[in-house]
C-alpha cells in the first residue's frame, strides 16, 4: 500500500470498532461477530493484494 491509502486503514479502523460495539451491545451474537470481523480481514486482505482467503486463519479470530 502507498501514502493514498491511509483512509481505506481508517475506514476499516472504524468499521472494526463498530462491530465490536455492535457485539458488546448486544447487537450482534458470537457468530455474527466471527463472520464480520473475518469479512473485514478479507477485504483488508485484498485491498493489500493478498490473494487467498483469511477464513483458513479464521482460528486466529476466535476463541
């Protein structure tokens, strides 16, 4: 990533923290959670250029 890209990191600093209050609200149960944040990893992924899918790390994300 280059210096242009320093708000895609904010925008998905922000939607990060969003799910978590989403799920320590309430909002949302454990699964929905596991499935949010591991969504956001993916598009952080590709956004970076990785190329294969983070849900075979997903065991990193949960407990």
């Amino acid at each position: 990533m280059n210096a242009n890209t320093g708000w895609i990191e904010k925008e998905l600093l922000e939607t990060f923290y969003h799910i978590v209050e989403e799920f320590r609200s309430g909002m949302i149960d454990q699964e929905g959670f596991t499935d949010r944040i591991v969504t956001l990893a993916e598009r952080y992924g590709r956004l970076s250029g990785k190329e294969e899918s983070s849900r075979n790390q997903m065991s990193l994300f949960t407990a």
